[in-house]
C-alpha cells in the first residue's frame, strides 16, 4: 500500500487542502514577525536552503492574527508566488515553521501548493524525565527540549528524586551532593532560561511525602517508614518535614519565571503522622498545607504558582475549597489496563470540575517502550471541558535513544488525536510499528537533534533505577543512596544505626 506522502507531516496538522506544484525554492527570506537566531539556523541546515534578506528569495511572511483564538494555532498557505503564515502567538508561528521545514524536507523537488489550518487537541502536552531514577544531565535536557519542541510539545516534568537518585543540588541543604550527576540549581535556571526559547515550560516535582529515599538519607530523622508498595520511604507529616520543604519549593521557584507549576507527587506513600501533629490531621489536611506553602511562597517571591499533584491509586483527597486551584494527575501506562483509564476519565472530566491531566507515557517495566495507552487517553479525553493535558512520562530509564517513538508516536496523539492516517488506529503493535518507525527513522536523519548517536553522547551511561547498565559498572549504584533505597524502607533507622548512618 502506497503510503500518502503528508502522513509524514509530524504530527499530523488538523486540516490540509493541496492544489498544484512548484519548484522547491532555495533561498527564502522572512518577512513580518521576528523569528528566533535558532530558528533560522534551523532552515539552512535543511538541504542547504540558505535564509537571505534577498528581495528575489522566496517569501514566507509571519502574521500574529487575532482572529486565532487557541494558544498555538496557525495558518499556512504555501503557494507558487509566497508563503504566508498567520498564528495565535509566538509559540504557533514556532510550530508552523516546524511544520514548513518538514515540507521542505519530504518535497525537495516539487513543493506542494498546500493550505493546512492547524493547533493542538490538549492545552499542555508534556513529556517527563524520572531524574530520581536515572541520570539526565544538562546537554541531554537541552538536547530533550529542541526534540519536544520539533514535535510542538510544551512542557517537561522534571522529577527531580525519587528513592533512588537526588538530581538537584540544594543550596545549604545536603540532597543531591552525593549524586555526581546532579544538576545546581544555577543549571536549573539555566534550562529553565533555555526552554523558554522554545516555548516549552519546565514543571519540577519535588516529591513532598513518599519516594523520598535520597531525601531521608541525609534526614533519617523524617524517615516515617515503608512506601505503599513496601518498597521506597515515606516521610513523616510534621512540621519539620512542611519546613523543610518550604526551603526546598522556595529554592527550586527562585529558578522558575514570573508563573509557573510546582509538582509535590503526594503518591504511593503510607501514612506516619508526627507525634506533635493533631490526631485528626488527614491526608487532605495534608495538601492544604502544601497548597498553602506554594502560595507562601508565590507571595514572597512575587510569582503566580499552581500546585500539580498525582491522583493516587484511590484518589488524592483535596480540601473542596482549593480543589479547582490544584491540577490532579491519574495516570496509567498499559493498553490492557483501558477499564481504569475509562473509570479516571469518567471521574475526572466534567463540567464544574477540577482541571485535571493523564499520565500516560511509559513504566519502567516497559522495556521496549510503549504509546498505545497514550493514544487511548488521547482519544477518550480531548473533549473533555476541564483537561489541562497530557503527559507522556518516562520512567526509570534514561535510555531515550532506543524508546524514542513512546514520545514520538505519543506526541502525534497529543496534538491530533482524531487523525486519519493508515496507521492512527491500528491496535496490533507489529502493524503500527511497520509502517511508523520508518516516518521516525526519516523523521531522525532530516532533523538532527534526534539523531540516535548524539542522543548516546549527551546522554552519557545507561542508568536504571538509580544503577549503571552495562558496562564496566554494570549494576553498580550511581550513587550511595541507590543501593540504600530498599533497605532504609524495609528497616527504617535500625539500618541507618546498624551502618552508622546516624
């Protein structure tokens, strides 16, 4: 079966209309809005086209429209005579640009006159990096943002630790020092800096009660015991844990801009309450409190910051009060497993409801990666009234090079769900992956930000739950809080008194 040849278009723009063909021009220049340096450096490294200021080079002119009401829509009429694009914002004339490069590069003879209306099924498309499990140092996260933005996604979730890995060093704090690949906060600013260039919005998690191994490595003291799944430590609910925690969301925000998302986890964790804490404080006192810290916080540092938090596995109690104040996560990463995700989505979605995003994405159990469950989430949630996104997580591995489609197939979903195409919905994995990974082996050696070796030279060493794969270091602990991560849930301080921790 011939493949139509806009099925590579990635991800599928909304509406295309073609007419005739032209030459593919070999110089264009730009006119109207000022694009970014890194833009058009983006276009002479595609096939040579060279960007002049020439009045004989082909036009493509730059319109922000107000008639464009969806954050990141665009027009584009390409024609024989000039192209014109018309956008929302900054961010759609971004995405359209990345749409025209495409059609340089698949059409290098004859261009397409072609007409498409485009902008993206979900508000928040993002893709999260598990940085308590894995190592993701600087270069890759950059590397990981001009990706995103060439498949016109808008966020990255860092999750900053975990039981395993700290990857964020704190100022006067001792988290993250013992993690040779930890980032400074310097650096966090800096990436911060970096993906507002591309339009993508960073959303640190500091998990605030459980998954807090290589936090209560250096506080043994905040240690209450086991994770929900006996695995892992959760933190004791008192007040010294709330300080804490105020010093480390008020560090991390000092990094963020003028308006941004701080995600707290609040998941998978037991409950060991402090014994100067109220008998009846409860886990919804809980996130009151938390929520109250994030605004603290905003108020001093003069920022509008929102509270994101995991749903759980019974659902995240929440004060009604603040509930449409606070973006509730769900999640779930198995195709086999659309029962819950329709039970999420039927819970979640409404009218008068909280805002809410899906974790989709992939587990760290999904060794090959995975985007069908992605794709089911997308589907059965783009009408929904109060969804704010989707996020496609990454867990445990940082191993992107070899599970690049989880992303790239997820992407598609996340921007046009209700595509037409021969593979959008195929269910059998052997059928989609045939006629996919080829669009994404193309895609990869057009643009090279995605190119497989420069992905495994910023990446470094494979690392997996908080350990080295392979190698010369195989399955030795990144750090010392790795190999501790188990044995500091299952025995709490006995450990740390036994190895003279404390």
């Amino acid at each position: 079966m011939k493949m139509d040849p806009f099925e590579r278009l990635w991800p599928r723009p909304k509406q295309i209309k073609t007419g005739g063909k032209f030459h593919t021009p070999k110089e264009i220049r730009f006119t109207g809005e000022k694009i970014p340096v890194w833009m058009i450096n983006d276009f002479r490294e595609i096939h040579e086209i060279q960007v002049t200021d020439s009045l004989n080079a082909y036009k493509v002119n730059l319109e922000l429209s107000n008639n464009l009401t969806k954050s990141g829509e665009y027009q584009l009429s390409l024609k024989a005579s000039a192209c014109h694009v018309m956008a929302a914002d900054a961010a759609g004339l971004s995405y359209a640009i990345r749409t025209l490069e495409q059609l340089f590069v698949y059409f290098p003879a004859n261009m397409p006159e072609i007409d498409i209306n485009d902008y993206p099924a979900f508000n928040k498309r993002c893709f999260m990096v598990d940085m308590g499990r894995s190592v993701w140092r600087l270069p890759l996260l950059k590397r990981m943002i001009r990706i995103l933005h060439r498949l016109k996604m808008n966020q990255l979730h860092l999750h900053l630790y975990d039981d395993e890995l700290c990857s964020i060093k704190f100022n006067d704090l001792p988290f993250g020092s013992e993690n040779p690949y930890a980032l400074t906060l310097e650096e966090l600013k800096e990436l911060v800096e970096y993906a507002s260039e591309y339009y993508v919005e960073i959303v640190p998690e500091l998990e605030a009660w459980g998954h807090a191994g290589s936090i209560v490595y250096h506080r043994p003291e905040l240690n209450g015991g086991r994770g929900m799944y006996d695995d892992g430590s959760s933190l004791i609910i008192c007040e010294e844990t709330f300080e804490l925690f105020k010093k480390m969301i008020l560090q991390i925000a000092e990094c963020m801009p003028n308006k941004a998302t701080i995600h707290l986890g609040l998941d998978e964790a037991k409950w060991y309450l402090g014994k100067n804490m109220p008998a009846k404080f409860t886990p919804s006192d809980m996130v009151q409190r938390y929520y109250d810290i994030i605004k603290e916080v905003g108020v001093q540092l003069g920022k509008d910051l929102t509270l994101r938090i995991w749903a759980d596995h019974a659902g995240r109690p929440i004060p009604e009060e603040i509930k449409s104040e606070i973006i509730i996560e769900p999640w779930c990463y198995w195709n086999s497993l659309q029962a819950k995700m329709l039970k999420d989505i039927e819970l979640y979605s409404g009218e008068n409801k909280q805002p809410w995003m899906a974790g989709a994405g992939v587990s760290g159990a999904q060794y090959r990666g995975a985007y069908h469950a992605t794709r089911f989430w997308a589907k059965n949630t783009e009408n929904s009234p109060n969804i704010d996104g989707i996020n496609i997580t990454f867990w445990c591995w940082n191993n992107i090079d070899e599970k690049l489609m989880s992303l790239f197939s997820g992407s598609y979903y996340l921007w046009n769900p209700g595509a037409e195409t021969s593979f959008a919905s195929v269910e059998d994995y052997e059928s989609y992956d045939h006629i996919v990974f080829p669009i994404m082996y193309g895609w990869q050696s057009a643009f090279k930000d995605a190119n497989p070796d420069a992905i495994c030279k910023d990446r470094g060493p494979v690392v997996y739950l908080g350990h080295y794969h392979f190698g010369g270091r195989h399955h030795q602990p990144v750090a010392p809080t790795a190999s501790l991560a188990m044995s500091l849930a299952a025995n709490g301080h006995d450990y740390l008194k036994e190895h003279e921790i404390i």
